[in-house]
C-alpha cells in the first residue's frame, strides 16, 4: 500500500521551509500543519496534489467530522476541525500560487474547506478556563517538600513560575546568568532563551510575596555558593539517574544539563498539585493568574501596560484578549460592587479606556485597516 508521494513530499517541504523561513513559524507551529496535511494525504490514499479537487475538500471535511480523540474517545472538537481545515485551505492556496500547480488548483476549490459559519463560530466562542488562585499556587508551594536537591529545584521551579510568569519553554532553557537577584529580575535573552517568537525582554519579579521571592533567591544562591555552579550552567537543571545495587533505575542529584524540552516541568506541577489534593494547572495558567492580580493591582494604564510588558507582550491588548478574561466568580463581585455609587476613579477608568483606544487605533493603522 502506498503510503507517500514524491511529489507531494517536495513540494510539502518547499512549503514547511516557507512557513519557517518566511512566515517566521515556530518549530511547532509547521509541525501542527504537517499533520495536517499528513491526514490529508491518508484520506486521498496519497493522489498526487496536482489532482486536488473540491470534492476532495468536502470529502476530507466530512471524514474528518467522524474521527474520534484518540485519549477521549469523543468526536474531535470544532476547534480541531476547523484548525486543521484551516492549516489545510491555506497550503493549497499557497500551492495554487506555484509553478507546475497554478494551472491544475483552482483556487477557489480551496473554499471547500471552510466550515460553515455556525460551526466556526462554535470553534472560536472563548469559554471560562479554570484559573489556579494565588492562595491554591501558594498552597501547593508550602506543601512541597524541600529536604533533598531535587525537591529543593521542584519547590523553586513552581515558585519561580508564580513570580516571573515565565513560559514553561523558556524556563527550561535559563542559565543562572539570567536571573539578577539583587536587580530582582530576569532577562530574557532570545540568543539562549527559548522564548516565544524569540522576543528579547526584562522581566521583574511580580509582587507576588516575599516568601516567594525568597525561595527562588535561596535556589539560586544554593546552586553558586554550595554546588560552585557558574553562570552558563542552567537554572532548573536535568534529573542524574544512575543504576541503583537493586538494578532499579533512580534520581541521584543533578546533571550540568538542561532538560530538552518542557515535559519535565508539566510533570513536576502535575505531581505537586496531586500532592497537594488540588487540579492539575499546567505552567501557562500561572500568566493568567497573574494577569488577575494586575487587574486588581494596576491603577493606571501606565501600571498596566508595564504589567503587560513583564508577561513579554508588545501590546496591552495582547493581555487584555489573550489572559484578562474577567472569571466568572469576579465578575459577580464587580456587579455587586457597582451596585453602590463611587464617589473616585473615574479619572483612572477615563485614561484607561482613552489609552485602550489609541492601542486599537496604532494597531489598525499597523496592518493598513
């Protein structure tokens, strides 16, 4: 049975290459339209790309509406859908544009896989997502245990997390050089920082507690006075696992190494937040907590557009759409609250709202709207 195309596998790398080197696309980002793709092709039993037709969109979109989750068992969602219809529509329009396919793609055939506008909108609807409470993260902090090196780095990593909001990528790949202490701040340098869209920036330490503070400058001092570590090694280095008598594999201290990717650190919250009897909450979620707290804390727009800055975003509306969904429970208490006249404020909620509106409008002027 065939299973590729040596055409399609050309031409599928011209664009992945396209999709790096000109769109900018991140490493997962291609890799999520390579499978695409790659289910695309499964479903045409590998037809050369040159035959497509809009049949083969509809046929795919309908095909693809009965596939199931493999870890649910339940219908791939909307999103899902239209994610990869998306991914999808966009390469064979790029194809339509190349040589040896302009004269055999029609590009509008490449519509066909568009869902329809209920279905998108299903897809797109922003729904409430489960946020961990500063009193929930500190919980688990204070329940870890910190007698050996490695619960010591476990205890240090989430509290770190809490109080630079750092991404759980970019942590992985910090050297202790990053980390200023005396500054209480963490430079994010996308030349060894595996930052997203590999920005460069300052992050300083939010006000999340001393406590907090404290650990991740105990961590860092253990590793440069105790351990003699230097400045390149890494922050949260990598697991030793040695061969016990028992011939049982087991931790034993640290390699001079940084963990590969990120999967170490999901599992490190994962386990402490089972520990403390609480939900899971990935890394990520820590932003959003913290851009709960900024709402509360922040009194001007200049307090919140530096707020915004600390998470590395170039735009106040990129955390306003991105993390400042108000939750649910807080949006009552606002109601109640508004149920009784201010007598100040509405200066500062004047400026913000001035200052919202002249983002939007940078932005329009940006991209030519």
């Amino acid at each position: 049975m065939i299973k590729h195309n040596a055409n399609n596998e050309r031409i599928k790398r011209q664009y992945f290459i396209f999709l790096k080197e000109a769109k900018r696309q991140n490493e997962s980002s291609v890799d999520a339209v390579a499978k695409a793709v790659s289910r695309f092709e499964s479903y045409t039993k590998y037809r050369d790309f040159k035959a497509f037709h809009f049949e083969q969109a509809v046929g795919f979109k309908n095909h693809l509406a009965q596939q199931k989750n493999q870890q649910t068992g339940k219908p791939l969602s909307k999103a899902t859908l239209n994610s990869t219809l998306g991914q999808l529509k966009t390469f064979f329009q790029w194809l339509a544009m190349q040589s040896g396919y302009k004269s055999r793609i029609s590009y509008t055939d490449t519509e066909y896989f568009n869902l329809s506008e209920k279905e998108v909108r299903i897809a797109t609807a922003r729904r409430q997502t489960a946020v961990p409470t500063m009193e929930q993260i500190k919980h688990v902090i204070e329940t870890m245990p910190n007698k050996s090196d490695i619960e010591r780095r476990n205890r240090g990593l989430i509290a770190f997390t809490l109080l630079t909001g750092a991404r759980d990528s970019a942590i992985a790949s910090m050297k202790l050089k990053h980390v200023d202490v005396i500054g209480n701040n963490v430079f994010q340098d996308a030349r060894e920082v595996n930052t997203k869209f590999s920005k460069t920036f300052t992050t300083f330490f939010f006000p999340v507690g001393d406590d907090i503070q404290q650990i991740v400058v105990d961590w860092v001092r253990y590793l440069k006075e105790e351990l003699l570590w230097g400045n390149d090694d890494p922050l949260f280095p990598k697991t030793n696992v040695i061969t016990g008598e028992d011939r049982v594999f087991k931790a034993s201290g640290f390699k001079r190494e940084h963990w590969s990717t990120a999967s170490p650190i999901r599992t490190i919250f994962r386990d402490a937040f089972e520990s403390a009897d609480l939900p899971y909450f990935n890394p990520h979620s820590f932003r959003k907590t913290i851009v709960t707290l900024g709402q509360k804390l922040c009194q001007s727009p200049e307090d919140f557009k530096a707020w915004s800055q600390n998470l590395g975003h170039a735009d106040v509306l990129t955390t306003l759409y991105s993390y400042g969904e108000v939750q649910q429970h807080r949006q009552g208490e606002i109601f109640q609250q508004l149920k009784s006249p201010r007598s100040s404020g509405g200066q500062d909620v004047s400026e913000l709202a001035k200052a919202i509106a002249k983002e939007m409008t940078n932005q329009s002027l940006a991209i030519g709207v």
